[in-house]
C-alpha cells in the first residue's frame, strides 16, 4: 500500500492508476479495506470456495458463559466476547476457578479492584440475555469465518480416515485395536488412507484430495464494487474449481457482474507504464526503474533512442512518426505568381518598345533629328536599355551558379552600356562648341565615339570580373521558418549585391555634368534638359527603392520583383526621355524634321547654301562672289544689326564639323530679308577694312552645311543671340 501510495504521489494522485487483485489474506475483510475504499475500488480477489456450516448459527446462539447452572469452560475467552458483545459485566463469584466447596465464591480484592477501575460504571450481565448476532444492532455484519468449512472438512476426513482403518483392521472390535495404534503411530499409512478419502461437503460438493495430497482448488472470485448508494461491497462474479467429471479445471467468471473504476464493465490493461506513442520519449522517474513517463518530442525534434529525442539539423523535419529527419521542400520565386507576371508582363512590354524605337531611327536614319542624335550610339544606347528589360528574365528564373552571376554582371552592366553612351554623346558636343580654334577637335568621329564608349564599359567589365574572382556566383538556403527553405544566390543577402551599381553611378554624374554644359547649343544637339530628368529620376527610383531592397527579406520573393522592377523602370524612363521625343518629331511632325529647326529649334539661323566645289575656299580670288543669305525668325521683320567678330561652328546633320569666320560687319536688309555680303575678289578684306577675312573649312563633303550664329567672344559656352 505504502509503494502504491508513493506510486500515485509521483503520477498527480490519480486513483485510477491502479487496480488492485488480492489473495485471500485481506478478501471479504472490511477493515483491511476500511477508509481506503476508492483506492481499492474495482479490486479483484479470490477466497476459498466455501459454504455456510449448517446448524452453527444455532449453536452459537446457544452458548452461554458459565454460570453456576450453565457451566461453559471449552472456551476460556468466552467470557471476554460475552462482556464486549453486551456491554456488562460477569460476576467473578459465577467463575468456576472461585467456588468454595460449600458452593459459595470468593475473589480476590485485586481482581475486583482492577476490574471496577476498567467499568467502573459497567452494570452485571442479565443472566436472560442471549446471542442473536443475525440482529444485533452492535454487530450487523457478523458472518461465520469462511474457515469453519474447511474445519469441518479436515475433521471428516480425519475421522472418515480414522472410521476406515479401524473397518479394515479391528474388525468390528470398539475402540483402538493394537494393529490399528501401530498403524496410526507409523504414519505413512495413516496418510495414503487419507489420500483416499471421498466424502460430499456441507454445499454437497465432492471432497477428495489431490495426487499431491492437496486439497481440492475451488476459489470463488470476487470483485470491490461500489454500490449505487456510495457503500462498497464484495461481490462474487465467479469460481474456479475442478469438475468432478472430468477432473479439469474450470474457470467461471460473469462478465456481467464485474465493475471496475468509473462504473466500467471492460478489463483494464495491466501496465505499469503505458508503451510511449510515436514521438514520445520514455522519462524515467527517480528511484523506479521499472516505470516511465512518456514526453513529446517538439516540434522539430526527433526520437533519437527510446530515452532521448534530437533536434533536427536546420534544412530538416522530422517524419510523421518522428524516426528521422528529411529535407524541407525549397522553393524559389514562381512564374505563376501575380507579381512575378506583372514584372514580366511591364519587361516585355519594355522590350517591344525598344525594338520599336530601334525600326523608327532604321526607317528615318537619313533624316536631319535622327542624323543629329548620332546613329551609333543611339543604337548602343537602345542596346544597354533593352538588355535592361531583358535581364528580368534572368533574376526572376531560378537561381544557379549561372543565373546568380549573370544577374550579378547585367545589374550594372545595362547601366553602363546607356550612360557611357549618353557621356560619350554630350562630351562630344560639348567639346564641339566649346572648341576655340578652327581645327576639328580630335575624337570626334563615329569610329572614335564607339571606341571610347567600348573603353568605359570596359572598365565595368573590368570590375565585375574582379569580383567574380574575389566572390565566385553561388547558391545558398535560407529560412523564413524551420518548414520552408528559400533558394536564393549567396550573395543577394548582403548590401556588396550592388557593389556593380557604383560605377554606374559616377557616369550617371559625368553625364549630368556635360549635359548642364551644353544646355546652350543648338536644340537638335541640346539634350541637357532630358538627360537631367533622366538621371534625376533614375536616382530617385533607386534611392527610393534601394533601401526598401535592403530592409526586405531574403526570403520574400518582393526582394528580386523590386531589382527586375528597378530596372525596368530605369530602361522606360530613359526610353520615354531621350527617345521618344525624336520618334514623335520623325513620326508625327515631320514638317519639325528639317536642317533648319534641328540646327535652330525655330529660333533665328543663317543657312549658307553652297555648292560643293565652294567648300575648298581660294584666298587669292579677283572676282566677288555675292551669297544670298536667306534670313528666317520668328518675328515678322528684323532690323539691320551688327555681329561683332563671329566664329560659327556647325555639325552636319551626318554629325561631321564645320567651322567658319563671318565677317564682323552684316547688313540685314528689311525689305527683302536678304544679307548682302560682299567679298573681296582680289583677295583683298572685305568692305570694312577692319574686318577680318572669311574662312570656311568643311572637315566633310557634306554639299550643305548648317551654322548656327554663334557670338563666342573668347568665352567657351556656346551663346544663341
């Protein structure tokens, strides 16, 4: 009981850990089981088969202790249970150790003395009163010992032994014959006689013993119910026994009759510790071995033995049953996804406007607003913006060694390609008409502009090589949770992922420089306004979108949506800038697409209209040639001015250099908005003597060329009067 209690102690006091099945020593005995009844609730016990001894009620209501009449000395505690069952006291002169010959009795003064000090308020027995134990009120579960049965059985058959070894060897003769004292005094026979012995028991059973000499099995089983009124009781619910046909044993047991905790009819299981589920570690307690608690695993762990469970490795998860671990599924950005198609859908779209832009400059190639935004590294430039599109493609596929590095390469790559184009354009305007001396400034050619552009974006060859080497494109896993594995390029996690745009970027400065200075040429070539927007717009959508790059998680998948969109929006925004202004002059305004409006842009120009022999000038010519210079403006008429000491530069529409000396005296004709000019045939300086001599050189064969007034006055800009 002491190791039970202690068992239900450590499992949270539940009673119905145990059920208990007792032997006989405590069966059918209230006072074993007495305060511990839901404890021993639904115990199973088993008793010795027996029956009630007929005719012993009676005697035993008949007995009475010694009285002078009724006399009583079988049984010397007699007295003691007479006292206790009636709640009185005997007279000592009734016991028959004190009477005095003459019939009186005497006791002792000690006696009497100590038996006034136990009750001394306990009145004398009634010498009327009886035994009734069936009814008494002090008394109601009095019951015969089941061992009165087998008494009566061990004294029959002793005595049917005794009765038949006197048959056999006293023949008739009363009492103890001499052969049978010798029989009796041996033993041996006395005990084969009595193994022999049969005889019908007190329930009318047959009694005989076994080949062992033991006594015949018969059990009644019994159960510790409790009753519907909160009592317990002791109930047979079967037997165990031996038939007496053919002598095997039988087991009888009234399922029906059996109750356990909880009112429940079935068999509890036997167990000491329940087998542990899967995913459940055996916890064994302190100081038992041979029980256990069953602990879960977590949620991530697996059981490495039956005692212990495992964390899994990060990439793993447990099984169902939590035996081993197994490999998250990886995922990596689905095409199938909205935002995935949106990103795609906006880098098509890009990628058809380029390849439209690229059929308009080929179908208008000739054209003056074509000619002067320079074919070749227009085309350059529409390379670097459609790769700018194209290369969504490769950082929304799944990422690889591959993948990862041509990510890596075209990010700043496509911005290379665009601005070393447009640096390489406003340098070269700039240096046209800021050049001061007449000779044609070097590298200016179409060969010359693509060398130097190619050099640039060497450079960002250059560094991404290096980096390649430094940092080789990898793979990686990361976790958004233990569940889920994310396949992304090793280095995308990290801020250096950009490092390829700082190059980039330094153009982006160059090219804002050069386009502030040419902002006052002439308006075919002047694109300083576009390109500051263009770069000024490019820099707010990466500052706005880069940090929110950076704060991204690695595993969302808006972290290379924001990339392929950063650079889709960066090819859109230079293609609507610098190109579509010239596609909707050559497409839609053609009357704009002229020599005069490029060189202009409606503002007042001189057009000198020379055949193409007079591109070679003759300083030493006698004849005077007079060239009509058609004089166009935006006002109606202009008055007669002065230009003082004007050097003229123009570019060609084919992008090739003129540069001229107009005298420092014109003479603008109100009437007829003619110039007159007059040369001197002879070689001599022209009408005013202080003026200096004209010189044309044209650097190509151009037949017309178109020149911009231009008032330099020794300064570098170019100024527009």
């Amino acid at each position: 009981m002491k190791a039970a209690k202690r068992r239900l102690n450590k499992n949270g006091g539940r009673l119905d850990r145990f059920i208990w099945i007792a032997s006989d020593a405590w069966c059918c005995r209230d006072f074993v089981v007495h305060g511990l009844e839901p404890v021993v609730e639904g115990t199973i016990s088993v008793t010795p088969l027996h029956y009630p001894l007929g005719g012993f009620a009676d005697y035993f209501r008949s007995l009475r202790p010694d009285f002078p009449s009724e006399r009583n000395r079988l049984n010397p505690w007699f007295r003691e249970f007479w006292e206790r069952h009636f709640k009185c006291k005997l007279m000592i002169d009734e016991s028959l150790d004190n009477m005095n010959a003459d019939g009186s009795t005497t006791t002792s003064s000690t006696d009497s003395e100590s038996e006034s000090k136990e009750s001394p308020e306990m009145a004398f027995c009634n010498q009327s009163l009886k035994l009734d134990v069936t009814e008494h009120q002090h008394y109601p579960h009095l019951q015969q010992s089941p061992s009165l049965h087998f008494v009566r059985d061990a004294l029959y058959s002793f005595a049917m032994t005794l009765n038949q070894i006197h048959q056999k060897v006293c023949n008739g003769t009363p009492g103890l014959c001499d052969e049978m004292k010798e029989l009796i005094i041996n033993g041996e026979y006395m005990i084969e006689q009595l193994k022999k012995v049969q005889f019908r028991d007190e329930g009318g059973r047959l009694f005989r013993f076994q080949n062992n000499g033991d006594a015949p099995p018969r059990y009644t089983i019994v159960n510790f119910q409790r009753l519907s009124n909160g009592s317990y009781q002791w109930r047979p619910v079967g037997n165990y026994m031996i038939n007496e046909n053919d002598n095997k044993v039988r087991l009888r047991l009234e399922m029906e009759l059996l109750k356990f905790k909880h009112d429940t009819h079935r068999f509890p299981k036997s167990f000491c510790s329940e087998p542990c589920s899967n995913g459940q570690a055996k916890l064994q307690l302190e100081g038992d071995t041979c029980c256990w608690l069953c602990t879960n695993c977590s949620q991530y762990q697996y059981l490495l033995d039956e005692f212990h469970c495992e964390e899994c490795p990060l990439g793993t998860i447990p099984d169902v049953n939590k035996t081993k671990c197994h490999s998250v599924p990886t995922i990596y950005l689905s095409w199938t996804e909205w935002w995935t198609i949106s990103a795609i859908i906006f880098a098509i779209a890009g990628m058809l406007a380029t390849i439209g832009t690229w059929i308009v400059f080929f179908c208008y190639a000739e054209t003056p607003i074509i000619k002067a935004s320079g074919r070749e590294l227009s085309n350059l430039h529409l390379s670097g913006i459609f790769l700018s599109f194209a290369v969504t493609f490769v950082i929304l596929a799944k990422p690889t060694p591959l993948t990862c590095g041509l990510t890596r390469f075209f990010l700043g790559f496509c911005y290379t390609i665009c601005y070393a184009a447009i640096m390489t354009k406003t340098n070269r305007i700039s240096r046209i008409f800021t050049h001061r001396s007449c000779q044609r400034p070097k590298f200016t050619s179409p060969q010359s502009q693509l060398i130097i552009t190619f050099l640039l974006i060497s450079v960002q060859i250059m560094i991404n090589i290096l980096w390649f080497f430094h940092t080789p494109p990898d793979i990686k896993l990361v976790y958004s949770n233990r569940e889920i594995a994310w396949l992304i390029c090793s280095i995308s996690d990290y801020p250096t992922y950009l490092i390829s745009l700082i190059y980039p970027f330094i153009l982006i400065g160059f090219c804002t420089v050069y386009a502030f200075k040419t902002r006052k040429c002439p308006e075919g070539f002047n694109e300083a306004r576009y390109i500051t927007f263009t770069n000024y717009t490019t820099c707010v959508v990466w500052f706005a979108f880069l940090p929110l790059y950076v704060m991204l998680s690695t595993t969302t998948p808006l972290r290379a949506i924001t990339l392929s969109s950063l650079l889709s929006v960066s090819g859109a925004v230079q293609l609507c800038c610098l190109f579509v202004p010239k596609m909707y002059i050559a497409l839609l305004k053609p009357e704009k697409n002229t020599r005069e409006t490029v060189m202009c842009g409606g503002h007042r120009s001189m057009v000198f209209n020379m055949p193409a022999h007079h591109h070679h000038h003759h300083r030493h010519h006698h004849h005077h040639h007079h060239h009509n210079y058609h004089h166009r403006s935006n006002s109606h008429e202009m008055p007669k001015q002065r230009y003082s000491s004007i050097r003229a530069s123009a570019v060609s529409t084919d992008g090739q250099i003129i540069t001229a000396l107009i005298p420092e005296t014109i003479d603008t004709d109100k009437n007829n908005n003619n110039i007159d000019s007059n040369t001197n045939h002879n070689g001599n300086s022209i009408k005013n003597s202080s003026n200096s001599s004209m010189m044309m050189m044209a650097n190509d064969q151009t037949s017309t060329t178109m020149i911009n007034d231009v008032n330099c006055n020794g300064n570098e800009n170019c100024n527009k009067q």
